[in-house]
C-alpha cells in the first residue's frame, strides 16, 4: 500500500462518496475505484459495502479509517518532530481537544499569556476522538488535553483537574425538520435515530444517550457511527439527530439548529508532567483560569 491509496480511501470515508472524493482531490472517480480496489485486495478485505445509493464502510472498513487517520496524524507530528529537532529551533507544548469542537474564546487568551511568559515554546494544538485523546496523552504524543471522557481520569500516573460542566445539547438538521409554531422539547425527537460514535466503549455511549433522554420520556434510537466527523455530517442529511456538548462547531451553522439539555458533561484538564516542566504546569494553570471564567451561556 501507499500513501496516495491511504489518501484516497480517507476521503472516500469522508464523504461517503467516490465521485465526491474525486471531486475533493480534483482526480478522476475511476482513480480513486482503482486506488481504493488495490488497497482492498492489498489487506485482503473490502472496505466499503457497495451499494445502488452509495458507499458505506464495512467494519473492517471503520476499523482501517480509525487506523490510518491515526497513522496520518502520527507520521505528520513525527515529521515535524524531526525537523524542529534539526532546526533547533522553539521547544513545542502538544495540547489535544476533542474533534468538533470550538474553542477559540478560551485558548486565544492563553495563548496570548502564556507567549508573553515563554516566548520561545510553541503550543501546537491537535484534535481526537474522545477515544484516542487517552492514548495520545499516554504515548507522550500531547502534553495537555481538555476532555470529557471520564475514564481517562482513572490511569495511574496522569494529572487532571474537573473545571466546568460543559452543557449538552441535541443538535438536528434545519433542513429536514418541520416548522413549529411551538418551542421543540427532546420529546419531539422521540422517533428520530440518534447517532453516536461507537468504539470499545459503546455500551457506555449508549448508556449515556439512553440517561441523558430518559427524564424526557422516552428511549432513544440509537445508530453507531465510526467518527464524530460522521455523526456531524449524518444530521447534517436528516439521517438523525445527535447529543452532543455547547462547544460543537455544529452550532454556528445555520443548517443546524439545537436544544439545550438539562445535563451536562464534566469537563477536565489532563497532563502528564513527569519532568515537571514549568511551561506545562503555567500552560495547565492558564487554561483552568480561563475555562473557569469563561460565560456558559445557553441563549
């Protein structure tokens, strides 16, 4: 296999489309068949279910996109590794949040303090899913992490600090959604399929839309996707609806539109610090001020 078939089947993924991944990569759509068909036969399995409306991953599928976007971001951060250790040239803080999300009104700020304390480290900023944000701080690939995954908070050996309850919200499509005269509650979405990332931990996923609906009235109907890049762009065709926090990015699309649940998610800082670093416990330090003072809004 080569990177231009790994490239290739991405954004097949992505887009759950052929010609649509042509069209992103301005390459012919029988390039990318060939491709991804060579990749196919290469690991001795098919990716994709080929269907008269589409394309859809198989599980082996999702699980060679989890794979190769990992492998992707890794050999980029390797790179650049080895060039700023060539080069000499600024030491680099690595700080992980979660894909999706939106955060610009608080890591500007400490941004900004924190270049004035240590002009000459860099903060590179990265983006997982709630599932791999764990092993990122673990192999040593992040520095500091924001999340909202509680189980990370259990492993020996690592840092964190609760500082915020980030509020959920059920996002779903303009498009596709009646106008109401009435407020929306949850209960009017009762019927809908909520999508949601599924992985290892999906019988926890599924406990928590399950808890997060039930005072609403209802059990929901859950369909598993592979990423929250999928879940995002699955409401966004009308193929369901999905929980997820205030800090989506979905949120500032205007074809989106949300309700606030009334629950929340607990938000965390979480650093390893075994060289106690003084770069990271100030960078740690600005970030929980700035969390802590930043205005929750649910207007």
């Amino acid at each position: 296999m080569n990177d231009l078939q790994i490239e290739y089947f991405l954004a097949a993924a992505r887009n759950m489309s052929f010609s649509k991944a042509a069209q992103e990569l301005f390459v012919s759509q029988p390039a990318i068949s060939r491709q991804i068909l060579a990749l196919e036969q290469e690991l001795g399995c098919p990716l994709f279910e080929r269907l008269n409306r589409g394309i859809v991953l198989t599980a082996n599928g999702e699980m060679f996109y989890d794979f190769f976007e990992r492998y992707r971001g890794e050999l980029f951060d390797l790179k650049l590794r080895a060039k700023l250790s060539l080069e000499n040239k600024k030491q680099v803080l690595h700080f992980g949040v979660l894909n999706n999300w939106d955060i610009s009104e608080i890591l500007l700020p400490v941004l900004q303090d924190f270049s004035k304390e240590y002009p000459n480290v860099k903060v590179e900023v990265n983006s997982y899913e709630p599932r791999s944000s764990q092993e990122a701080l673990q192999s040593g690939k992040e520095d500091v992490i924001i999340t909202i995954e509680p189980k990370i908070l259990n492993i020996q050996g690592i840092m964190h600090a609760k500082v915020a309850d980030l509020p959920r919200v059920l996002i779903y499509s303009t498009a596709n959604t009646p106008k109401y005269e009435r407020v929306l509650t949850p209960y009017d979405f009762r019927e809908e399929e909520f999508l949601a990332v599924a992985g290892e931990d999906n019988d926890y996923v599924t406990d928590l839309i399950r808890s997060v609906c039930k005072p609403y009235g209802f059990t929901p109907k859950i369909q598993p996707v592979h990423s929250t890049d999928a879940m995002i762009m699955g409401v966004q065709c009308g193929l369901g609806v999905a929980v997820t926090d205030s800090w989506s990015r979905a949120l500032d699309n205007p074809g989106f539109a949300y309700l606030y649940l009334e629950s929340t998610h607990p938000l965390s800082v979480v650093w390893i610090n075994e060289n106690q670093d003084p770069a990271i416990n100030r960078f740690v330090s600005l970030l929980k001020k700035v969390i802590r003072m930043y205005k929750w809004n649910q207007a």
